[in-house]
C-alpha cells in the first residue's frame, strides 16, 4: 500500500513537475505581444507587483509568477532602469527583462533649427510633453546661470545653443537638454575658431558666433554664406556700418509685423545696424556649423553690398553705383 501511495505521490509530482516545466518554457520563449508595440513607463518606486500590473494593463500575456521567478533568478529585480520603454511583439519575457536591465529606453527627439531664436527655442520645448518643464516662468537673462557659464560674457541666452536634432529619454528636463545644446555649442565654436583665417577683426570667439547668426539670417544658400561674410567682414574692417535688417527685425522685437518702414531703419536700438557701429552686442539666431566657418573663412572679393534677387540668392557688388542698380533691377522695379 506505501507503495501504491509512494508511486501514485511519485506519478502526480513528475506530472506537476513535467506541467510546470512546460508552463515555464511557454512563459520564457512565448512572446507576450503579437503584432503590436506598446510603451511601459517605469518610474522610481515601482515595485516588481507594480510594474507587472502596468505590463498586463498594456493586454501583455505574462504569468506574474514566472515574471517574478526569472527576475528574481536573473538578479534583474534590483536592477531594472526607470524610463519609458517600447516594447515589440517580438520580445521574449527574458528580452524584455534584460531591456529593462540594460535601461534601453524609448528615444524621443526635438529638433531646433538654424536660424531660430531662442524664444522659438523655449516654444519648441515648451510644447513638448515628454520633457519636465522647470522653465516656464524663468527670466530668459538668469537661464546661463543654470550652465555654469560666464554671465558677464554671456548675459543673453541667444545663439548660444547648438541648432540640431537631439534624442533623449522621456522626463528628460528642459535644462539639461539646453544644457547639451549649450555644451555642443561651445564644442563647435572652440573647433571652428582654432582653424580660423588669419587676419579677422574679431578679438573673441562670441563675435564671430554674432556674425554668424547675421549670416545665417540673410541666406540659406551655403554656397553664398562666405560670401555674405566676406561682405560684412570688409564692411568691419573699413568702418561701415553692417545695415543689415535682419538685426533691425530682432530688435525690433513684438512690434515687427512683415515690413521694415523707413522710420525703423533709423530707430536706435542696440540692433539696429543702420544705426549702430560694428556688431550688435549678442547673436540674433543660432548659428549652424556652415554659418560660422563661412564668418572663419570668409570669400576674399571686394564686394561690400548685396541685395535679394527674390529667389533665395544674392547679387553682390564692390560699389555703392553697381549697388543701386541691382537694387533698381531686383527690388525697386518690382515694387
């Protein structure tokens, strides 16, 4: 009778053991999704119960149990990454275990182009929801304060920020994403400034970052950029005035609504370059690498005017004469 009874325990323990072992290896190798991504944030805090209850509310197909046994055994618990993690119907529960380990997290990207201002800047991240906004009610004067920078050179945010593509994970806050913006800046800056030409009428490398952003302002053609440095360079170094509008816009300010009127071009402000000797005292946009090698490595003509031909490009000329025929020819007539 032992026997039987010692047989029968033996029989039902190799049936919940061989039971078992099967549910184990369809918990291991099954993917839990089909055909279908989702997203999972863990945050800090979660325990193992709550992350496993944000996995089954996204409809996945795990067994708590085994979620729990293999991330126990793998020593995962403890090491699981906060983040917001996208997770493909490819996945195996290990895979997704060892993602979460490995803290490889969903990319999120915003992008700040050239050209743009630094309020566009703070729009942009503004309106972005998967960054921490700690910014919105800063003064935009005390932000450099915020990277440790020199506020008696730099006072003013604008032009200081690299315009690119930036990845980051979600609950990435808004300064230290202007802060990598700030940084790359420098880096470019500091690389293009050591290759110079010789012979430029700069004493720092944050003028040339101010003449780039007026470069980068008045053309997007990059073949024309050294040229239109060359101009304002020889306009520099022969004490004309810049007379540049776009700098007359960005000083300006609100009350810039399409035109620039007469009377604008001779309003003093610290921008207005019809007005004011050399470079107005900061950058007016930010400044892409093309724009600032071009102010390094200015096109060495004679030309010292330019008007718009209405097609994206320029006509340059050496005399104030040649000068007010392309004007007569491309903006006067067209009026």
């Amino acid at each position: 009778m032992n026997n039987k009874v010692i047989g029968f325990t033996l029989l039902v323990l190799s049936f919940i053991g061989g039971w078992l072992w099967m549910d184990y290896q369809s918990a291991v190798s099954k993917p839990p999704l089909i055909g279908e991504t989702v997203y999972v944030d863990i945050e800090r805090g979660d325990s193992l119960n709550r992350i496993i209850d944000k996995l089954l509310a996204q409809n996945m197909d795990i067994k708590p149990f085994w979620f729990k046994v293999i991330s126990l055994h793998r020593g995962a618990f403890k090491k699981l990454k906060t983040g917001e993690y996208e997770l493909t119907s490819e996945l195996t529960l290990p895979e997704i275990l060892t993602k979460f380990v490995e803290g490889k997290t969903k990319q999120h990207t915003i992008t700040f182009p050239e050209g743009w201002d630094f309020k566009g800047v703070l729009r942009e991240i503004e309106r972005n929801p998967n960054i921490e906004h700690t910014l919105s009610s800063a003064d935009l004067n005390s932000i450099m304060s915020k990277f440790r920078a020199d506020v008696t050179i730099h006072a003013s945010p604008e032009g200081l920020f690299f315009p690119d593509t930036y990845f980051f994970e979600k609950h990435t806050s808004d300064v230290s994403l202007l802060k990598r913006a700030y940084d790359k800046m420098q880096l470019v800056l500091q690389q293009e400034w050591v290759n110079k030409a010789e012979g430029l009428p700069f004493k720092t490398p944050y003028e040339a970052l101010i003449l780039a952003s007026i470069v980068e302002k008045e053309t997007g053609v990059i073949a024309e950029r050294p040229l239109i440095a060359g101009v304002f360079i020889r306009r520099l170094e022969q004490k004309m005035l810049l007379q540049t509008d776009p700098t007359v816009i960005y000083g300006m300010g609100e009350s810039y609504q399409g035109d620039i009127r007469s009377k604008d071009l001779t309003t003093a402000t610290p921008y207005n370059t019809y007005v004011i000797s050399g470079l107005p005292p900061t950058p007016i946009a930010m400044p892409g690498r093309e724009a600032l090698y071009a102010v390094l490595h200015p096109d060495k003509g004679d030309s010292l005017y330019f008007v718009a031909r209405g097609d994206g490009t320029h006509v340059f000329s050496a005399t104030l004469k040649d000068h007010n025929l392309a004007v007569d020819k491309f903006q006067r007539n067209k009026k």
